[in-house]
C-alpha cells in the first residue's frame, strides 16, 4: 500500500524459546504521516512460529495492544504478512513488541474497510474504509430496464461519518439524500469517474464494459484488498483485465493496479482519468505526479475534491479525453486515487486537500522504514 514499508535487514534468529521481537519503524520525511500502515513479511517473523494470526502486537512505550491483521492475498491459509497502523510524527521513530499468543479475534467495532459485491443493486462491487466510499459497475447494470449503464468508471460516495456505512445505505436504497452521514452525489456516468482506468491507442482512450467476476483477497479489519475482471472490451486485441484494488483505514487514498491479457503487444499506452465538471478547479503537478480537481457538489453541500497520484517517471502525457483530464502512462501503471469533502471534517478546504495530496505523493515516495532488530526485552 502507498503507506507501506521496507523491511530491512536484520539478524536472524534461531533460539526456539523466543517469545518476543522488537520492531522499531522509522519515518524518514520531515513531516507527520498518520495511520500509516507497517507491514511485515513472514520470514521475518519466523522466532514467533508459522502462525501470523497468533502474533499480537504492542506499543513498546505504553504497552497497550494495537489491532493487527495477517494478509493471505493468494488463499493459500498461509499469510504472507502482519499489517497493523501507527501515527508517526515528522522524522521520528515508534517501537513495537511483537508476542506470540492465543488467536487473535476481533470485534465488529475493529473493523474499519469493508467491500462486497452487491447483486441485488444490479451486480455493483461497493468499498469503503472510515473516510472513503466508492463502488464500480458489473454486468447486470448494462441491461438495466431502468437505466442501463456500460462504464469501468470509478464511482464516489462522500462521507462524514467514520461508520462503515455501504451495507445500511443499500438497505434503505435512498442514498442520494443525506440523513447526515453523506450521501451518493456524485455522478460517474460513463466518464472515468475519479480514478478510472482505461487503455489509450492512435490517441483515443479504449474502454471495457462492466466487470464480470469479483474476488475479495482480504476484508479487514485493517486492509481491505478485492479483485475485478474485465473479460469484455470493445477493442480487438484485449483479451481481459484483471484491476486489484487496495485500500488501508484512515487513508482517503486507494492502489489501482491493473494487468492486461492482449493478443499482441502493440503500441497500447495505460489511462487514468478524472471526469470534467463545470466550474471545477483543477491542478496539474506534473513533476510531483499528482492531478486534482476540487468543485461544488451537484445536489448536495459543501466542495469536494478527486486526485490521482502516480510515479512521475510513468508520466507520457497529460490531457483531456471524452470529458475526462487524463494522465497517459506507461503500461502497466500502479497509481492511487482518493476524494477529500469540506463537510467530512478533514478538509476546511482546498488548500487543505492540496496538502494532504502533495503529502500523499511524499509518503508513496518513501516508504517506512522497518528494523526487526532484537527479541524484546521480557
């Protein structure tokens, strides 16, 4: 995840009776990077045994138990990984003790992402975490009687609750009025939505119709990882496009990462792109490999803000396509895309969302810095 980390080396330890590591994670930026996301590997963990759901993790300063999750994105029962969070302020270093004990169990109030494919709304795929919302489009939306919809946009709910609230907005089906927790006011269409993906060829953007399959690889309570397929394109040459998507609590940022399966190789570029509103203002820092766009809510309350930050060097181009701006890579691209709202609590306004965008670039840049370094003191 953008947040992520590097594992450095360490020494290895052999001693069968080792019931503690001490983990020391270390933010390299001048400036303070919250719910950022530290991830170990396995092999790293081996003094505490084969069973990553088994290790908890504590703060090494205040002893108090922090929420972990282990990761088994291939469905192996074996995880690949311990993710759990922490708040690093600007330059500093947290320690960590890690324990082997009985099987971690979680509570509904631990979990803060969640996603599904939901079926009775004519086969969406819905996320969210404690900031964010989106959903994207599959099959059954195409031949819709009511309104049919061909579109591989990304799609936004806005927000300002910490709640997870995907399941109960369905429920009710009234979700494009707010109660007070948000509501459904943007309008993807058949645009790029904020973050949709899209291939680029004889300088025209090549999309695929709705999704097919979905696959949830991981669903929290930290890290909520799924899976799309795009088996149908309107293009000869695309065989299929499978899209992993990747999003953290307390992040208002989301990983694309999307592989292709083609015929042949040709002269395929990658897009993504962010839908043209009316008297929306958007910035484009090429050089930082971010783009936003910050406008008034059609319907609802307030301003809000899509963004798209990728790897500065994947850059080719960057313009505008069918009412998307978008930026034209290299193919494959890895980007993040993420939406802020003034009326959620975290954005007073655009400048607060620039920052948190120019921020964002930074950490994706330079990931934590994690030691494994000794057995904790018992």
């Amino acid at each position: 995840m953008a947040a992520g980390t590097l594992l450095t080396a360490s020494p290895v330890l052999h001693a069968a009776d080792v019931a503690a590591l001490r983990v020391i994670v270390h933010n390299e930026l001048p400036l303070a990077r919250p719910s950022e996301t530290v991830e170990i590997k396995a092999a790293a963990l081996v003094p505490l045994g084969n069973e990553l759901a088994r290790i908890h993790v504590f703060d090494h300063d205040t002893g108090h138990e922090i929420l972990v999750q282990a990761l088994d994105l291939d469905g192996d029962d074996v995880p690949e990984s311990l993710i759990f969070q922490t708040d690093m302020t600007a330059g500093g270093s947290r320690s960590f003790d890690l324990r082997r004990g009985e099987k971690v169990t979680y509570r509904k109030d631990d979990f803060h992402v969640y996603g599904r494919f939901v079926r009775e709304r004519y086969d969406d795929f819905a996320w969210e975490n404690d900031r964010v919302a989106h959903r994207m489009y599959g099959a059954a939306l195409e031949t819709w009687k009511k309104e049919p919809l061909t579109s591989s946009s990304v799609d936004v709910w806005l927000k300002r609750t910490r709640r997870l609230i995907v399941n109960d907005w369905y429920m009710v089906d009234d979700y494009h009025h707010d109660t007070g927790e948000g509501a459904d006011f943007y309008s993807a269409g058949r645009s790029r939505g904020c973050g949709g993906s899209a291939l680029w060829r004889d300088g025209k953007l090549v999309v695929s119709k709705n999704f097919r399959d979905s696959h949830v690889l991981a669903n929290g309570p930290i890290r909520l990882v799924f899976e799309l397929r795009y088996p149908v394109w309107d293009a000869a040459g695309i065989r299929s496009e499978t899209k992993r998507i990747t999003l953290d609590a307390g992040q208002n940022f989301n990983r694309f990462e999307s592989h292709y399966e083609l015929d042949a190789p040709g002269d395929w570029q990658y897009v993504t792109g962010l839908k043209k509103f009316p008297a929306t203002d958007v910035r484009i820092e090429r050089d930082g490999g971010w783009i936003r766009a910050w406008g008034a809510v059609a319907g609802g309350t307030g301003k809000f803000g899509c963004a798209i930050v990728i790897d500065p060097a994947a850059i080719a181009e960057v313009t505008e396509a069918d009412g998307n701006h978008v930026i034209i890579s290299r193919v494959p691209a890895v980007y993040y895309a993420g939406t802020g709202w003034d009326k959620s609590g975290d954005f007073a306004d655009v400048s607060a969302w620039d920052s948190y965008v120019a921020q964002w670039a930074k950490r994706i840049k330079s990931p934590l810095r994690v030691e494994v370094v000794t057995p904790a003191a018992q």
